[in-house]
C-alpha cells in the first residue's frame, strides 16, 4: 500500500496535517469570538481577566493559523520545510 490518499496526490501523512491544523485553527477562531464576548459582557474587576483571556485567545489563534499556512504551502508545493505533524517546522 502507498501512502497516497485515493482522492489526491498528497501524501496520507500531510493530507492528515492538513485537516488537523484547519481545525485547529477554525478552533481557536471560535475561542477568540466565544472570550471576546466574554470580554465585552464582563463588569468590574472581570474586565481586566476577560481582557487577559482574549489576547491570549488571539495569541493562540495567530499561532494556529500561522501553523496552517505554513501546511498547505507545503501541500501546495510553495514550502521547502521540512514537514512535521501538526505544522511545526522542522
């Protein structure tokens, strides 16, 4: 068995990462607008922790979706990294 996945040419293993860093990323989407909310119903002294929470949100979110960038330029060809699971670089 090759490691080709029947509905493309990408190897199984970066077709993987592929799915894992999108979902990783649309996940983190969702809890950048879920702590954004809470940021913006939260009173007194919660506003600053609420605040807190969504940068970090937003920290999260950025590192997600650099991850997935740096996925399909590897699916697309575009990228030279090495390819580890999840997108890391090498």
């Amino acid at each position: 068995m090759n490691d080709t996945n029947s509905h493309a040419s990408l190897p199984r293993l970066l077709l993987d990462a592929l799915i894992d860093s999108y979902v990783r990323w649309r996940e983190e989407s969702a809890a950048v607008n879920l702590t954004y909310r809470r940021w913006t119903h939260a009173e007194g002294q919660d506003r600053g922790l609420r605040f807190d929470e969504y940068r970090a949100a937003l920290d999260r979110e950025e590192y997600a979706a650099s991850a997935y960038r740096r996925v399909v330029e590897q699916a697309s060809g575009k990228a030279g990294a090495t390819f580890l699971p999840g997108g890391a670089p090498a």
